[in-house]
C-alpha cells in the first residue's frame, strides 16, 4: 500500500437471503457516504471521539455531503438502524 492510501475491506453480500446488502452499494453516492464518510473518514481518520461510539460516525455520516444524494433505500436503512441502536 502507498503512503497516505486506506484500505477499506467490504463484505457485498448480493445472496437474495436474509443479509442480502447489495442495495447499499447501488449507487456512487452510497458508496462514497458508507465507504468515504462513515468508514475512512468517521471510523479512520476522525475516529470521532472513541471508535466504540458509532452513533458519532453515523451523526457525521448524516451530515455529509454524499448524504443528500444517497438512494431512499439507503437512507432508509441507516435511519433505522440509528433508531434501534439509539433509542432516545
């Protein structure tokens, strides 16, 4: 790997079953708000205030430029998944 490069493994899963997740990589924009805001940039380079408080990383993920132009379906599953991880 070059100098100043991240390598960012993921797991598309397009079985029809059960985790089937290849929705959510439909699209550049998912793709670059999952891989882009949520993993490099939340997880990696900010790890935003301790890598075991995802709800920072999706809150920054929300904010993000890429966010805006995310497929429904894409929204969708990451507001609910913020709901059931963070109930208020």
């Amino acid at each position: 790997m070059l100098e100043g490069q991240t390598k960012i493994t993921a797991t598309i899963d397009n079985s029809g079953g059960k985790f089937d997740n290849r929705y959510l990589f439909s699209a550049t924009s998912n793709v670059k708000n999952l891989l882009g805001a949520h993993e490099k940039i939340g997880h990696g380079q900010k790890v935003l205030f301790d890598n075991t408080r995802t709800q920072n990383v999706h809150e920054y993920q929300f904010k993000h430029d890429s966010w805006k132009n995310t497929t429904q379906p894409f929204k969708d599953y990451y507001k609910y998944m913020y709901k059931a991880l963070y109930p208020k």
